[in-house]
C-alpha cells in the first residue's frame, strides 16, 4: 500500500499527502543530535519508521523506509526500485550495530535487481 502511494489495484484508500509524511524524514536538526546511535547520518524518522536521507550502502538510498527491529527483523519498502524486502531472523540484536545477516541479505537483496 505504501510502495504504490495509498493506491490499491485502482481505488485509492490513503491520501497521496498521507504516504509522504509518514515516508519523508520527520525530525528537526536539534532532534537529530545523539540519535546517530541509531540513524547514522543517512537515516532518519518518519511516522513509526526508519526514512532513508542519504546513500550509504547500494541498498541504503533516499525515499527507502522501513526499519530493523532489535529481535532479528529488517524490512524496507524501496519505491525507487519498486522493491520490498524482508528477512526474518532469530538472532536478536545485542549492539546499536546491524547483524552481518542483515548486510549479507540487503547487499544480495539489491544485487538481484540489477541482472
């Protein structure tokens, strides 16, 4: 629903305007400071999830929301690349750092987009 702006087949059941707040980067700068723990300098908030602001791997590229969860989750919506992904873990997270899976699957996750 998200990835195609609210439209499902050619109804459309969330507003345009919607979609774009709840994927564009909510914070304010002074909100930022001491959350790079968490975002990084190419991440940020939306409505309830993760925003992409900035390239910082091949998969991790502006208008790509979604989040990774502290108990082995990570799924994103890629509207540029009509793409969405999801890997489903048991491995719980135990530092601020992503698990090497998460990198394994995002890194061959986008490497199958480009054949």
């Amino acid at each position: 629903m998200m990835l195609n702006k609210g439209v499902w087949g050619r109804e459309r059941l969330l507003a345009q305007a919607s979609i774009e707040l709840m994927t564009s980067d909510q914070l304010m700068p002074q909100q930022r400071i001491g959350a790079g723990i968490f975002f990084g300098s190419h991440s940020s908030w939306g409505f309830c999830m993760a925003v992409n602001i900035q390239r910082h791997q091949p998969w991790i590229a502006p208008g790509r929301f979604g989040w990774d969860g502290g108990f082995g989750v990570s799924a994103y919506s890629d509207p540029n690349n009509d793409f969405i992904g999801i890997l489903l873990t048991q491995r719980l997270m135990d530092s601020p750092e992503q698990p090497a899976v998460f990198n394994d699957f995002w890194t061959h996750a986008y490497r199958s987009l480009e054949t």
